[in-house]
C-alpha cells in the first residue's frame, strides 16, 4: 500500500493545526490569565515567593506584558512547528523532533487551559484530542511506520472528539455553549428552538458516528460523515462571523479558528482513505490467489 497521501495529510493536519493557533497566539489571545490569575491557585505563591500582595501582582503592568510576551513567544514556537510538520522525515535532525515535541507538549497545556476555563469541565480537554494527537501521532508514525497502530489512534482520537462534541450539543450532561446556538442561528434561517433541536439531533449523530467507524460494515459511511460534519462546523466560524459583516476585519477574527478545525475533516478523511486503499488490496489478493 502507498503510504505516501496518508504520510502528506498527517503533515498537512498537524500544519493548520499549529498554523491556526500561531495565527491565535501571534495576533489575539490565548488563556494563559485563566491560569496567572486564579488568585485561589497562585495567591500563596505570589505572597511568599515574591513577597508582594495579590492586589498588586495582578495590576501590575509587568505581570500583563510578562503574559502578553509568553502568548508571543508560544505563537512562534506554534509557527516553527508549522513548517517543521511540513518538512520532516525520518531523516530530519534531531532538533526537528525535539521541537514538534514541545509544540505537541504546549497544544496539550493549551488544552488543559481551555478546560480550566470551561470550570474543568473534563470534555473540553477530550474535546480537543485531534488537535493535540496529531502532531503526536505525526511523531510516531514518523518513528514506526505503523499504519495499523496509527489509524486506530486516529479511531480514538475522532471518537473522543465527537463524542465530547456530541456532550454539548444534547445539552443533557453539560450546558448548551451559545456560541452552538448564536452560529446554527446566524448560518440557517431557524428560530432559537429549533436550533436547539437541530443541535440536539447533531450531537445524537456524533455518539453514533464515533461508535460506527469501529464496526467494519459502517466505518466508512461514518467517517464519510465525520469527514463532512467536521469541515462543516470549521467553516461555521467564518460563515457566522460574515453574517456581522463582510471585510478583512472579519476574516482576521474568525479565519484562524477556521484553519486549526480543518484537521476534523481531514482526520477521517485520512482513515477512509486508508480503510479504502487496504480493501482494495484485500481484493486484489483475493483475485491472485483465485487465478493460481
């Protein structure tokens, strides 16, 4: 089998996927003051250690620039991943893979950040498996060649991803997110009730999808969907962000989102692909060993 499109399109994935929150980290925010500023977690630190009061560490100009220089300086390390995810190999040096291991490492801390924000709502970190694990799993793949190992991986990382998706959508476990609802509200032409019907439906079809690609007769019309509903809901960012209004304005706001959510359709496009190719080698072989 020719490992060559499934090799291109980890790279490609793992790329937008740094790219995009380089773009996040370069020119916008990330949530680092969810972690520097939680008064409960760091407040005995800040007194002891540096001897200042919370009031004072917390006004400080030199502790907002300090945040402001590390989201910076982690946008250029996410940029520097961005084109080593494109240009490594299994000959590539050292360093390469040290650095795609720090950037594989920092996605997962961003991960962690982002469920901090959510009131350590666990989902949120599973919610963002195909994001951190494809780097990792690039790494791998890069040092095994495995393609058994590596799409059962990709398996778990859909599944997750989906099914953390799928969580929030019911609104059943956890609260409904608006922004699910302001953007089905802005792309279709639906009340807010049925927005939150249509969510509901979508999140049941994610707990279905996620199961499905593991039994053999419904893998690929699962993954034929996921691949579908995961370069849908990258695209929502933008197209519900122009229904505001149509400049680069708004494209510079929302474009980034766009770029690091790709990887959710292209992910199981990378599995369908692969589940595609090996059952056409099944075939082949089967017909050589009919015509001995």
């Amino acid at each position: 089998m020719n490992n060559k499109p499934l090799l291109s399109l980890l790279k490609i994935s793992s790329f937008l996927i740094f790219i995009g929150r380089a773009y996040q980290h370069l020119f916008w925010d990330a949530p680092f003051r969810s972690f520097f500023w939680d008064q409960h977690l760091l407040e005995p630190i800040v007194t002891t250690v540096f001897g200042v009061s919370w009031q004072s560490y917390v006004t400080n100009l030199n502790t907002d620039h300090a945040i402001q220089f590390l989201t910076r300086i982690t946008g250029v390390l996410y940029s520097l991943c961005a084109v080593i995810s494109l240009a490594i190999n299994e000959k590539s040096k050292r360093w390469m893979y040290s650095v795609l291991k720090l950037g594989s490492v920092s996605l997962i801390l961003l991960a962690l950040l982002l469920t901090k924000e959510k009131f350590y709502h666990l989902i949120m970190f599973f919610e963002h498996t195909i994001q951190f694990g494809v780097p990792i799993a690039l790494l791998y793949y890069l040092k095994t060649r495995n393609n058994h190992q590596l799409i059962f991986k990709l398996k778990i990382f859909i599944a997750l991803a989906f099914t953390c998706h799928g969580m929030y959508a019911i609104g059943v476990f956890y609260p409904l997110p608006g922004n699910f609802v302001t953007m089905t509200l802005n792309i279709l032409p639906v009340t807010e009730t049925s927005a939150k019907n249509l969510l509901f439906i979508a999140g049941g079809l994610d707990f279905i999808i996620a199961i499905a690609m593991f039994i053999p007769k419904t893998a690929k019309i699962a993954l034929v969907y996921a691949s579908f509903w995961g370069f849908i809901t990258a695209f929502a960012r933008i197209i519900s962000g122009l229904n505001y209004d149509i400049s680069i304005s708004i494209f510079h706001q929302y474009f980034y989102l766009v770029i690091y959510r790709l990887p959710h359709g292209i992910v199981p496009l990378i599995v369908y692909i692969y589940l595609t190719n090996q059952g056409n080698v099944n075939i082949k072989n089967v017909k050589s060993l009919s015509s001995i």
